[in-house]
C-alpha cells in the first residue's frame, strides 16, 4: 500500500506543571515548542517540527481529546486517567513527571482513627469521586462523597465534610488550613496517553517520540 498517510501529530498537554515538565522530554525527541502557553492566548501551538503541534487543554480533559482521536497522544496525571476510566486509550509509558500522593486529610481536630473504628459514616469531598468511592469501600468505611471541582481543603473548615481527598505534593496547602493527612491512598504520576488507533495508523511517526519520552523518563530515578 503506498497511500500517503497524515502523519499529522498532535499532542494534549495541560498548562502548568505538566506542560514545564514535558517540555525536556520533548526536547530528547528534538521537538521543541516555539511559543509559551502562560504567555500566549493560542490553544494550538506550533513546534519546530511542522508536523508536530501542541494543545493546551484542562488536565482532566486530556484523556477525553486523546480518546476521540482530536489529539493522538497526550500527557494526564494517574488521578485524571482513573477518573476518566481509560476507554480508548494506550497507556505505554509512566513518564514519572508531576508527581504527588493522593491521602486522605481531616482537620486538625478531627479525630479519623475513632470516628473509622466506631463505623461511623463519613462525609468526604473530593474530585476524585471514583478513586475515593473504591479506597473506602476496599477498606470498609463507609462515605458520603460529596463531588467537588476545586480546593477541596476548604470542605472540612466550613463544615461542608468530615475529610477530603486530595492530592498533596509538599503538604503545605494541608498545613496553610490547619489539615492534616491521615491515609496515603496512593502515588501519582503522569502517563504517557495514546490513542488506540492512532498508534496503529502513526507509528511509524509515533514510535521515535515515544522511544526518546521512555529513556529520558527512565533516566529520573
Ligand atoms: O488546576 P486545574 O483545575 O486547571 O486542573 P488540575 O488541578 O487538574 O491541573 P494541574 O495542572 O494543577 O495538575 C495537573 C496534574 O499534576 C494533576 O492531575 C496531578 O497528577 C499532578 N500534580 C502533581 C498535582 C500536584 N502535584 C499538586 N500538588 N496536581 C495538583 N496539586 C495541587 C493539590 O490538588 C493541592 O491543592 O496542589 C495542592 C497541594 O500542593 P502542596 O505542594 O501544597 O502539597
Ligand atoms: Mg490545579
């Protein structure tokens, strides 16, 4: 077969730490992004490689652009690929960028260990419904989650839960509000995404991207 093929790449980045910390892994596979999201109102910014193109979506859409195939690959924190359940998408590669942990965090005064051994039911909130719904069931605690978007640490200083789950990285938003972390639920990373198809169709575009992300990430400990 010698039908041309797009080999049109487009990558789903998130603004901020994702977007700095993907930047030298792009650079060891020689692609270099030719303008600043923080500074430049662009959702789709060039690369040196004209074939290569980068949009700037919200973290926790990242998953949904690659699924679809609106992006073909894309990089998404562990917390954002459980919520979004991983339909459609090839997951090769832990870059081990962004990193962080996910806990469980009451406040100062709250006294979690009695109130989990007296069986009694939790209020908890947190954006990350799906992995705190199986956290507690797997422990046997029972929760009302209570769904936020943001700045979950404000939940238990105005009454509005018992705990929140969150991501903490150097703890000091817990601390700032006078929380504390009482469970590690897990540690998070970000991913390499890929879109099913796109790895079959882009391969051969794809696979010298993905080699050059693989070593350099392995060369963070
Ligand atoms: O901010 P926005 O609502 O647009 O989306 P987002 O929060 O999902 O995006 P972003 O860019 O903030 O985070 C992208 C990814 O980075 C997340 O999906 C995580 O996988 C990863 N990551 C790593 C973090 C953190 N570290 C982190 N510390 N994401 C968020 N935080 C927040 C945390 O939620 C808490 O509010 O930082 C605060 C705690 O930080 P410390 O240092 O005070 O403990
Ligand atoms: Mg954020």
């Amino acid at each position: 077969m010698n039908q041309p093929m797009n080999q049109q790449l487009t990558l789903a980045l998130s603004k901020g730490r994702i977007f700095e910390e993907t930047l030298p892994l792009l650079e060891a596979a020689g692609i270099m992004v030719t303008e600043n999201p923080e500074t430049s109102r662009k959702l789709i910014l060039p690369t040196n490689d004209k074939d290569v193109r980068v949009i700037i979506v919200r973290a926790s859409d990242v998953p949904t652009y690659v699924q679809y195939g609106a992006a073909d690959f894309g990089v998404a924190g562990k917390d954002v690929l459980i919520e979004h359940g991983g339909e459609g998408l090839y997951q090769p590669i832990d870059l081990r960028i962004a990193k962080c942990r996910m806990s469980v965090a009451v406040s100062a005064g709250f006294d979690y260990a009695s109130a989990v051994r007296q069986g009694a039911r939790l209020r908890v909130a947190t954006k990350y419904v799906q992995t705190a719904r199986e956290h507690f069931a797997a422990k046997g605690v029972h929760v009302d989650l209570i769904k936020l978007y943001g700045s979950m640490e404000l939940a238990p200083l105005v009454g509005l839960s018992d705990a929140i789950v969150d991501l903490v990285s150097t703890g000091s938003t817990l601390k700032a509000n006078n929380l504390v972390e009482v469970e590690h639920i897990m540690d998070i990373s970000s991913r390499l995404v890929v879109n099913r198809a796109a790895l079959k169709l882009k391969r051969e575009r794809l696979q010298p991207i993905l080699e050059a992300f693989e070593r350099a990430s392995k060369r963070k400990e």
